[in-house]
C-alpha cells in the first residue's frame, strides 16, 4: 500500500503519503479497536471529520487524472 500511496504522491493526486498513513491511523483505531470511553470515540469521529476536505480533494484529484488519461468519461 506504502508503494501506491507514493505514486500518487508522484503523480500529484495526493498531497503526501505520510498524512494518507495519519489519516488510515485513526479509520483503524475506529474500525478496528473497541472504543469504550464516549472521549476518545468523539475525538476520534472529530480528527477523522476534519479530514473531509483532504479526502474530498483526493477523490477530485483521481477522478481527473483518470478522466485526463481517458480512463472514464466526463
């Protein structure tokens, strides 16, 4: 996954690898740990939503290197 995520760094879809890793941290610690502090599950649901944007930006920025490499149509 490590090798995907820095092609699309090269590739300009993705700002850096690194902060996908951040942001596949906590999708894990929420998916995959059993939260039982109400805390920790609220500032884990709010780190993971001011990621929106970053997320948001990253699907825009594969759609239109796909659309450019003529993979899927407008």
């Amino acid at each position: 996954m490590v090798d995907n995520l820095d092609r699309a760094e090269k590739l300009g879809v993705l700002d850096s690898a690194d902060g996908w890793l951040e942001i596949r941290q906590i999708r894990n610690q929420m998916i995959h740990e059993y939260i039982e502090s109400p805390q920790i599950l609220a500032d884990a649901l709010n780190t993971a939503y001011g990621y929106q944007e970053k997320l948001m930006a990253f699907a825009q920025a594969m759609l239109t290197d796909a659309e450019q490499r003529h993979l899927i149509e407008n």
